[in-house]
C-alpha cells in the first residue's frame, strides 16, 4: 500500500488554530460566525466537529484550506502560518489537503475516471502519474470497476467513494470532510466510514470531519469537539465526551433528553409524586461492568428499572440507566459517594407517580 501523508513530527499538532475569529458582513449587519476559537488537531488522527445547522461547522472546516479567510487569528499547518504563504505556496499547500463534500459535486458528463483524474489534469500533472494515481485511488476505494460509468449510474454511496478518490490523488496529507455521509443512507454511510477509517489507518491521512450526527462521531473519530454559536462548548476524547457530556447542547446531540417513559415525569415536585426519577451514567472497561445489585443496594428504598442503554466506544463501556426510586427527598451528595466506584454522574431528572 502506497502510504501518501509524509514523514513529520508527531510531537507537534498537524494542524494549529489560534484565537480565530470569523466575521461575514450583511446588509444591515456583521454575523460573527467564528469565535476565538483554538485548536489542536494531532497527526494522523480522526477528529471530529460536531453541532447543529448553523452552529459555525462549515465555516471553520472551510478556513483550513482557504476556501474562507480569516479575520483574526492563525492557523498553522506543520507550523506554516497560512495567512503567510505567497499565493504560489498556498496553492502548494492547498494539495495537500483534500475535501469531502456532501453532496459529491461530480460533473455528470464525465465517467468516473474522469471525474477523479480532473484535479491532475487542472495541476497539469503529466499523462502516465495521471494514470498511475487515478487506478490507485479507484482501487482503494473499491470502484475500479465503475471506472467507465457516469455519475448518474452511480448509487449514492458509490458518488461519495468516487469524490474520495477524487480527493485522495494529490496524496494529501489532511482530508476534510464536509458533512459527508449526511446525504446517505445507513447502509452507504456505514461503507463510507469504513472507507475513512481505512484511509486513516493505512495512509496516515489526518481527517477532519464535521457532522451533525452523534453516531458518526462515535463510530470512526478519535477526539470531538462541539461547537455552538460559533463557540467550542466542549472538547475531549470520544468516550471521555460520550461519558460525562458537560453541556445541554452535547446532551441533546446524544439525544440524552429524549426520555421513552410509560409515564409523565415532572421537573418540580407535585403533591401526587411518589417517585424520584435518576438517570444513573457510569464508565468502565469492558471487564469491570457495575455490580447492579451494589448500585441499587445504594438507595434506601425499592428501586425500578426503566430504561437503559449501552455503548462501547475506544475501548470503554459507556452507560445510562433511568431509575425509579419510592422517595421524592433523595440526597445525591450522600448517593454519589456511596457509588463512587460504580457510577460517574447522578442528576434526579424529576418526579412522576409510575404505576407497577
């Protein structure tokens, strides 16, 4: 296997943004997209930037290879100031990073072979490298067959491997990806991330990858960091992240506010509530699971079981169970240091009257 990405110091962030700051200006007013935002993407890592419509993705991904200037700040590149590179050295720089869009951007009266060797063509590589990197991208990404096929004959899935292909030819040592699977079913996402994870292991590429979607984060990147408003509100290692989600945004894109209860649970205590309602979040390694008994042991009265949830993620069990407990007056602190050893957060979600 060909490795692309080049020899560097992995002591040092592939990728380094500092106090950057984004400003779009409009009719009536300026929209600052961007705020003081710093960062440190690490060699040959999958690193996730996750948040809602709007929350300031896009713009940043797009500020890593000039597509958007800066306002203020810097971001470096293997310690290369971008904002300091001649016109000439920006382009350089610009094939080393190759882009994944969402919705494929092929050009429909090319066939497949085409559409991937054209950024050569434009870089006016010669005739025999052309060939020799287009089979190569198209062989890894599966699609040598397809070679001759146009995109129209292509499935949605297979579009998304042809623009990774495409993007894979200059040997990039970055690869930023825009929203990539959004546009695909689970099945073809599923083959994408695949893919990724293959090109990261083998290649060495550093991936950026933006999404809005918990589960890809989750199924391939190594850190993550949530961004809202502009703003990083959250930073860490998957697992760390998926574990003990610090803010309300995180929370709602790990859909932990949606609540499947055959009952109404109240925020403020009712005159008819009998219950506590807890959501218990614990992690631990595979071989160390808590001890459910020890863990309800802990509560001073019955306790009921409604829901919960398992994940593994880097080698660490990630979990969520929602209890119900027969008192309303439960003191947490007094809880939280009885499960020390088992459970990470306790929160009382609210109170409910369950029926058993």
């Amino acid at each position: 296997m060909v490795s692309f990405g080049s020899q560097v110091d992995f002591s040092v962030p592939h990728i380094k943004i500092r106090d950057l700051n984004k400003y779009y200006d409009g009719q009536n007013q300026q929209t600052h997209a961007l705020k003081n935002i710093n960062l440190d993407i690490p060699q040959g890592k999958i690193f996730g930037i996750i948040g809602k419509s709007g929350a300031g993705k896009s713009s940043l991904i797009r500020t890593l290879n000039g597509l958007e200037s800066i306002s203020e700040g810097s971001i470096h590149i293997h310690q290369q100031n971008l904002a300091e590179l001649s016109h000439a050295e920006l382009i350089q720089t610009r094939q080393k990073i190759g882009m994944i869009f969402q919705h494929f951007n092929l050009m429909s009266a090319k066939t497949v072979w085409e559409n991937v060797a054209l950024p050569l063509k434009i870089a006016h590589v010669n005739k025999a490298e052309i060939e020799t990197r287009v089979n190569e991208a198209l062989t890894l990404v599966g699609l040598d067959s397809k070679a001759n096929n146009y995109p129209a004959q292509l499935s949605g899935g297979q579009k998304q491997r042809v623009g990774i292909a495409r993007a894979l030819v200059h040997h990039p040592e970055i690869l930023l990806c825009d929203e990539a699977t959004s546009a695909l079913d689970p099945e073809s996402t599923s083959v994408v991330l695949s893919l990724l994870k293959k090109i990261n292991r083998e290649l060495g590429i550093t991936i950026v990858l933006i999404t809005h979607e918990m589960q890809v984060i989750r199924e391939i990147c190594d850190q993550v960091v949530v961004i809202e408003h502009g703003e990083i509100v959250e930073s860490g290692q998957v697992w760390s992240v998926f574990s003990q989600p610090q803010q309300k945004i995180t929370q709602e894109l790990l859909n932990l506010e949606q609540l499947d209860l055959p009952f109404q649970v109240n925020r403020e205590l009712h005159n008819d509530s009998t219950h506590s309602i807890v959501k218990l979040r614990y992690e631990t390694d595979p071989k160390h699971s808590p001890d459910l008994t020890q863990v309800f042991q802990a509560f001073d009265h019955s306790v009921h079981l409604y829901q919960s949830h398992i994940d593994s993620i880097q080698g660490h069990l990630i979990g969520t169970l929602i209890v119900g407990t027969a008192q309303t007056d439960l003191d947490i602190q007094h809880l939280q240091e009885k499960l020390k050893h088992h459970i990470a957060q306790i929160e009382v979600l609210g109170y409910a009257r369950p029926t058993h």
